[in-house]
C-alpha cells in the first residue's frame, strides 16, 4: 500500500463526503478509492468510515487520524515549498475557476506577465458564470463577484469594479437617450443577465442622492454569461448595465455610448475563495498574490 496516496485519498472522502466525488475530483477510479481506505483501515487496524447504502459518516477514529493527516501532509507540503522557494522554482498545477468576463478580459490577457515570472507553474482555468463546489471539484480557488455567501471558505478581497450603463449608437439613435433609470422599463429594451445557478434575472441598480431604483427593464433578450450579455449590448439587442472594464475598449472607440453616468450604483467587490481546511500551497498563494495585483487596477 501507498500509504501517503492512501493518506491523502481518505482525506479527500472525508472533504468531499463521497467516495464517487473522491474519486471524480482526484481522477482515479473509483474502485481504487475504495481499495486505498480499505487498505488503510486495515493497516490502522481501526475503522475511519461508516458506510450504508445511504449514507458515508467519518467515526471517532477516522475524524482523528484525518486531523493528524492532515497536519502531517501540510508538514510535508511545507518542506517540499520550502526547497522550491529557496530555488526561486515555483511549480505545479494551480486549478481556478472563474466567470466568462474576469477570464477574457482580465486574467488571459495579464498571463504573459504571470508566466514571466512564474514559468514553472500550470493553470487549469475553468470558465463559466455559474458556481462550481471547490471541494467536490477539486478546485483550489475561485473568484467571486458580490457580497460573501459561502461563509464556509476561505477569502481575500481582490478589487472593485465600478458599473456603466451603455448602448450603441444606433441603438440610442432609434430609441432615444433615457434620463433617467425609469425610463428604461417604459421606453427601453434591455439587454438582461440571468443567474446560470438559479435562472432569476438580476436587476440593474442605480443610486443618487440617495435614490436608489432596481430596475429589470424589459427587452427581447436575457442571457446567463457575462461574455454573451456583452456580446448581445454590441449588436445592439438593447441598453446593458455591467462592468466598467468590461465596455472601457468598446466605449473609447465608439462602439458604446455611456448612458445614466449620474446613477452609478457603489462599486462591486471582487474576492478570491479557497477552501479553509486545505493547506494552500505556495504555488497557489503567489498566484492568488499576483490576482490581487491585477484587480488592484480596475476601474
């Protein structure tokens, strides 16, 4: 038996409550996770989990030796960082997930940076809008926009962004340029961003003065993906509400009026979330450094 692969698989049970989502996110299968706990229980000589058909509960034991396993594999992943430091040699995989726009516009385009610095370091970058399970997915960190909602993880503020209400001019030549946020549902289509994890349009929010309107507005068009939702304000579907940075280039060169720049709702918090009870590496940690680098510089 591979007693530190063992080690390390019943701690990813333990996190993930799985033996299938054990498997899943360490890419082996499933059969060879339960054989690994199995092995190690035998070795022990103590049982770690209590299975059922129904149910996968850690016992008294297994909840044990799964802190001092875990203190023991940050232990050794603390030694190996600690040879890579020294050597300035930074490396292995980084696994982040994040939305369509933060991804094409913000992070990709800065990577040639990253890399310079860090040549020796691998990112696995999953890209969508919706919310992925850090644990179960095997994910180290992703990035949140909004308040805080999963209070169970780790977070470290990134940045801000500000809002800017656009349309293209033609879009503006047909229908007139509003006034005021109100105007958008009685004159106005616009362009809506759904939630990909629970399908509800998110309302536009505008504030001055201490006026605040939310506004859904209606239109022809909704869509679930914050590169789409662009995309649609572009062919000129309607009037879009979203990101600073992601109309800044579109706004320069004309391609997007900004519209309403009086009722700008307060800025948007941007966070980068990893799970608490995992040891965060030091490859994982200059990268989430150099994140907090970047959105130093949104708008």
């Amino acid at each position: 038996m591979n007693q530190l692969l063992a080690m390390r698989v019943f701690a990813r049970v333990v996190q993930t409550g799985s033996f299938t989502r054990a498997a899943d996110s360490l890419s082996l299968p499933k059969t060879s996770v339960s054989k690994l706990v199995a092995e190690l229980e035998e070795h022990l000589g103590v049982r770690l989990l209590q299975r059922t058909t129904r149910r996968l509960t850690v016992t008294a034991d297994g909840m044990a030796y799964y802190e001092r396993a875990m203190q023991l594999m940050v232990e050794l992943d603390d030694l190996d960082n600690s040879f890579a430091c020294a050597q300035g040699q930074s490396r292995g995989k980084v696994r982040v997930d994040v939305g369509g726009s933060v991804a094409t516009l913000l992070i990709i385009p800065a990577l040639p940076d990253f890399y310079a610095r860090y040549p020796n370091i691998q990112i696995e970058m999953g890209v969508s809008d919706r919310q992925v399970d850090l644990i179960s997915e095997n994910v180290d960190c992703v990035i949140r926009g909004g308040p805080l909602t999963e209070l169970s993880m780790a977070a470290r503020p990134l940045g801000t962004s500000s809002w800017t209400t656009c349309a293209t001019p033609g879009y503006l030549e047909r229908f007139g340029i509003p006034a005021d946020p109100r105007d958008l549902e009685k004159h106005h289509r616009t362009v809506s961003y759904h939630s990909a994890r629970n399908g509800r349009v998110m309302p536009a929010r505008f504030e001055r003065n201490g006026e605040k309107y939310e506004i859904r507005g209606h239109g022809i068009f909704t869509v679930n993906e914050s590169n789409a939702h662009l995309a649609a304000g572009l062919a000129g579907l309607g009037v879009i509400h979203t990101f600073t940075y992601t109309v800044q280039s579109h706004i320069e060169r004309g391609e997007l009026v900004p519209i309403l720049e009086d009722w700008r709702p307060p800025r948007y918090p941007f966070h980068v979330l990893y799970p608490p009870n995992r040891h965060l590496s030091n490859r994982v940690r200059v990268f989430i450094d150099w994140l907090a680098q970047l959105f130093a510089g949104l708008s």
